[in-house]
C-alpha cells in the first residue's frame, strides 16, 4: 500500500479515537475549541477511511486472476477474527458493568446479529449498532466486499459500473421500500466509488506527484469539511476526504519509505476497534476516582497505540497468515495446485 495513504488511515483513525473520547469523557459537550472540532467533525475519519477502501481494493484485484469466492473469503479472514475478539471483549464488559456505563445494553439475539454484520437496533436504544458501536461502518464493508466479489465474474472495465448500479439500488430502491435495513439509505456507501475513481485515475498515470498543490487541496478540503455538516455525508464530507486521498497519493514520494507511518498504518484497523474498549475503561476508571479526563486521556493514547500494535502482529498478521494458508491449501487441494499457489501467494500482501 501507498504509504501516504497509511499515513491517513493513521490520522483517521485517531481522529475517531478523539471523537469518542468527547462522547465517552464528555457526552459530545466540548471544553474548548479543539473538543468543538473533535465533537463536530472527527468522524470524518470514517469518511476517510472508506475512500480509502474502495481505493485499495480497486488496486489490489487489478488485474489479477482472483475468484470472487477467493477474495471474499480473504476479506472475512481479514476483518472477521479482530472484530469478533473485541465484540466479545465489549460483550462480556456490558455484561459486567452495564449498570455503570450510560446508554449501554447487551442482548443475545442482538450480539449475534452483530458478529453476522446485519444491521439491527442496540438495546441500549441509540439506533442500528452493533455490540461494538464502531462495527457500523463494517457493515458498510462487507456488503461493499461482498458485492465487490460479485462483479469479479465481469469483465475488469464494466465492473465499477455495475457496483455503481449495484449500490444505487440498494441505497435509492431496496433500501427505500423496506427490502433492507434503513442502515443502507446512507449515502456515505458511495464513498467507496469515490475512492474507486481514485484508483481508475492513478492506474492510468493521471495522478501526477506535486507538492504544493496537493498541500492546497488538503487544506481548502478541511476548510469545506469545518464548515459543512453531516446532513449530506456523501456530498459534505464524503467528497472533501476524497480530495485529500488524492492530494496524499500525489504526495507520495514524500511520505515513501517510512516505516515509522507505515506501522502507524498496519494498527490503524486495530485502533478504531479497540479503542471503544479502552476509553470506556478509563472513563469508569476516572469517575471512580475523581481523576482529570484529559490525564485519563494521556494514559489511554498510549494503552490503545500498544493493544493496537500487539493486535495487529498477532491478529492481524500471524493468525491471518495462518488462517489464509489454510484456506489455501483446503481449496487448492494442497500440493496439487502448487502453482496456483504460489499465485496467490504473492498477492497476499494486498489483503
């Protein structure tokens, strides 16, 4: 991956760890100008990082002679295994200090729901989210991962407009007339195509490596970002946060090489999982003992930047490969597909 755009997945992801400190910490009633900015606006990194997605997926499959089965299930053994461990881990502390957290419940039938990815109203009574609230936007994924694997039976150029179509019916007609969930007439699922039409331009050379110009563009795109609200997500804030995916891809000779933001990057899916966790366990921590919320704050960056980087090398990374291999061998049928193998193989830093 670009290691621009690790570098912003980095920075989305603690923009959302900040928006939730305001929510946890302060019930989104901000002290200050910067917990104004982080009340109103972190969330935008939930904009970024599914521009992002779309990005990365497009680039990843280009051109390589990948099942749609195959690459579903290299997403589900991607994003499955970190997400169910801190489902259960959020489970078991709503059931165990449920009386001590404000607006939170836990019930069976709604956990399940949660672990399948379908949408479903909290028992807490705040709307359609999962156990662990910031598994929303991986129900926006997968439906993304799922109809991605779909158009793999297509020929490579029609595929982005029959996606296109694909969420168009789902968010304007399914959605509409009750054929699913009200969760997908959101139209923040279109930033997926946003960061599509990034990749389609930097596969064609279009995206041209400049500095100060893209330096301009991030900043008039948080400027328009400050300024407008989630009303329309996709129109608002979907489009600004694509802006800044481009201008941080044509930036990319500045940022490659880093190791530092590419590590930053590999925990980012960690940090916006876990995170929830541990904020809420500061929180009790300091209503108990009186104790300042930003000193509180100071200690849980650090605690959710460690949790985070053990998750990612341990989860993310050896028990993926593990689970991956097996996958392999079971539909290849092991050693007598060696070659296709291989193939796969090599594409597996991709996923």
């Amino acid at each position: 991956m670009l290691i621009s755009l690790q570098a912003l997945r980095a920075l989305a992801a603690w923009m959302v760890v900040c928006h939730h400190f305001m929510q946890i910490f302060f019930d989104f009633h901000p002290t200050g100008p910067i917990g104004q900015f982080f009340t109103d606006r972190g969330a935008v990194g939930v904009d970024i990082f599914f521009v992002i997605s779309g990005l990365v997926i497009y680039l990843s499959t280009l051109d390589k002679e990948i099942p749609g089965g195959q690459f579903l299930l290299n997403r589900v053994i991607r994003i499955v295994p970190a997400y169910w461990l801190y489902s259960l881990l959020m489970g078991l502390m709503l059931v165990c200090l449920g009386p001590w957290m404000p607006h939170s419940a836990v019930a069976l039938p709604h956990f399940i729901l949660s672990l399948l990815f379908i949408p479903s109203e909290n028992p807490g009574g705040y709307g359609l989210y999962p156990t662990l609230n910031v598994g929303w936007t991986l129900n926006y994924e997968m439906l993304f991962y799922l109809l991605f694997s779909l158009v793999f039976t297509l020929p490579q150029r029609h595929r982005p407009l029959v996606l296109a179509a694909a969420l168009f019916a789902i968010n304007e007609v399914l959605g509409r007339y009750g054929v699913v969930s009200r969760f997908y007439q959101n139209n923040i699922m279109f930033e997926f195509l946003l960061g599509i039409g990034i990749g389609m331009l930097y596969r064609r050379g279009w995206i041209a490596q400049a500095f100060w110009l893209p330096i301009a563009t991030i900043i008039a795109s948080a400027v328009g970002i400050y300024h407008l609200t989630a009303s329309d997500r996709l129109l608002n804030w979907g489009i600004p946060s694509a802006f800044i995916v481009l201008a941080c891809v044509s930036l990319e000779p500045y940022f490659k090489g880093s190791r530092i933001l590419k590590t930053l990057g590999d925990c980012s899916y960690s940090v916006y999982l876990v995170h929830v966790l541990v904020l809420y366990t500061g929180w009790l921590i300091g209503q108990h003992w009186q104790l300042n919320p930003y000193a509180v704050f100071a200690v849980c960056v650090p605690t959710i930047a460690a949790i985070s980087w053990g998750s990612y090398v341990w989860i993310e990374k050896r028990l993926y490969r593990r689970m991956k291999d097996w996958a392999d061998r079971r539909l290849l049928g092991g050693t007598g597909q060696a070659v296709a193998n291989g193939r796969l193989q090599s594409t597996r830093q991709n996923y």
